[in-house]
C-alpha cells in the first residue's frame, strides 16, 4: 500500500524537502515542516486512531493511501500502454501518430519499480516559488473513480480547486480536472450539505389574470407637485386590470379613509364589488381602506 501524505492546513504543497517515496511506507509531513514517522498504511487507521492524530501534534497533516498499481495495469490501460510498453521494453506501436506523441513526451515519464511516474515541471518563475518539481504518479482508468472518492471522502468533501489542487500535485491523467468536476457534482453529500450561497432570489408569486373587466383593480395615488384650487393634492389612480381602463380623481388627502370613499362612489356604486384590489400600500392601510368601505 502506498502512502501519501498531505498537509490539510494550507490544501496542498508539501515541500519537496520533505516528499516521501511513494513506494516505502513512510512519513508524515507536519505543518511546521518536520516529517514524521508513519509505521501503518492508511487503510490499517482506525478512526480512533485518526481522531488522536489529529488532536496531537500532527493534527495538520492526513495520511491518504494510493491505489497498489502493477505493470499489468499499466500494459492494459488505453492512456498509458504506448509509453509504459517504450519505456520498459523500447516497443512501438504500428500507428505512426501514437508513436510520435510517445517520443515526443519520452522525457517526461519515468520509472520507478513497476510504477508509471510523470514529471510536473513549473511553467515560470512565479510557479517554480509555490510549486516546484513534482513527481506524480500515473494511475490508470480502472483506478480512477475509487482514488477520486477516496481523496474527496477522507479530506472533509473538499471543492473542486482544494481537490485538484492536492491531487494534481501527486498523481496525473489526462482530464483530471474535468473527472474531479463531474466527481465534486455528483456526490450525494456534498448536494445534500452544500448550501448554495449564490442562489438568493426569491420565489415569484404572479398574481391572478382576470377573467374579465371589473374584477380587479390596481390602486395608487400621484402626488401633486402643489395643491390645486379644489384644494385636492394628489390624483387616485385606479385601473381595471383586465381592460387597462383608468378611473382618475383628485383627493384632498391620501388617507385609507378618502380613498376607500371615492372608491366606493366611483367603482363599487357603479361597475359592482370587484374580486380583488392590488395596491403598494401596507397593511394598515389596507385594513383601514376595507373597514371604511
Ligand atoms: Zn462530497
């Protein structure tokens, strides 16, 4: 069983100084750059015993195991067995567009034992300071989906970047971001637990399409910019819903009171009690304007 170590505090990044050989089991590497010793695999861990792990001094570190992967693995995987079958035995294949990608890319694999090893070269200066030269190990397909779930259950059901950013580090297949995408939205508790911040509109509540005219009306009034010579200070807006057709009259004051007496007088008296009124107004309001009514 291999062992690799990560450091949960800061996601990723445990210094090249204290890399561990994936193939010996192995070492821990603490948050305050110490490496410490590790006599059992991930696999023999109780969860009593990962608990005081975690509560002595090497709470910021987890140790995570890697798939057991034979040559067999690799001679049988679509993504791997043109450059594993060149690197062990120099073959080729007879397709000639596979072999030249498998000598165009020769430099950045290796060996190691039966193992398939993949150089991550820092692309600048910048990237060469955070992370520096990392040897990650190729996993086959039939690998894949277990080690993708193994990582995300035992980190705590980390996101997509935290994820990629641990695993891109120690191990490499072509997609390996797209694989951790679909993984990260599939997993049943991280859609149950999740909450989604970025969602906050509220549900939408359309009111009533009326059958016909006089059932409803919207009301509201239009302040005046001074008072007329009636004395009246704003105009009372009140339009049929259904025909759009305007019923207008200036009031001395926009009291529930007045309004509910011209409404009375100029809609109710004339074209019946309508099913609905819809107004901006607040519920005082509105208690009052139905009570006078
Ligand atoms: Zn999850």
């Amino acid at each position: 069983m291999n062992v690799c170590t990560i450091n949960v505090d800061n996601g990723m990044a445990i210094p090249e100084s204290s890399h561990c050989d994936l193939g010996a089991e192995n070492a821990i590497y603490c948050g305050d750059g110490r490496v410490a010793p590790v006599n059992v695999a991930a696999t023999d861990i109780t969860p009593a015993e990962t608990q005081q792990t975690h509560t002595n001094e090497d709470r910021y570190a987890i140790a995570i195991s890697l798939p057991d992967i034979t040559a067999q693995d690799y001679v049988t995987d679509e993504e791997f067995q043109d450059m594993y079958r060149f690197l062990v035995n120099d073959e080729l294949t007879q397709n000639e567009r596979r072999n030249r990608v498998t000598l165009l890319l020769q430099d950045q694999y290796f060996l190691k034992g039966d193992l398939l090893f993949k150089w991550s070269l820092p692309r600048n200066k910048r990237e060469h300071r955070l992370r520096p030269v990392a040897e990650r190990l190729c996993i086959p397909k039939m690998f894949r989906h277990k080690l993708l779930k193994h990582f995300h259950d035992n980190l705590g059901h980390f996101g997509i970047q935290r994820l990629f950013l641990i695993l891109s580090y120690r191990v490499y297949w072509n997609n390996l971001l797209k694989d951790i995408q679909e993984f990260c939205h599939t997993c049943d508790t991280c859609l149950r637990s999740k909450m989604n911040f970025g969602f906050r509109s509220s549900p939408l509540h359309p009111l009533p399409v009326p059958n016909g005219p006089c059932e409803s009306y919207s009301l509201d009034h239009e302040v005046l910019s001074r008072p007329t010579k009636r004395g009246n200070v704003a105009v009372l807006c009140v339009v049929d819903q259904f025909s759009g057709w305007p019923i207008l009259r200036g009031v001395p004051d926009l009291t529930a009171y007045t309004t509910a007496r011209v409404v009375f007088t100029e809609v109710i008296v004339p074209y019946g009690v309508p099913f609905l009124f819809v107004t901006d107004k607040g519920g005082s309001y509105c208690v009052s304007f139905f009570f006078n009514i």
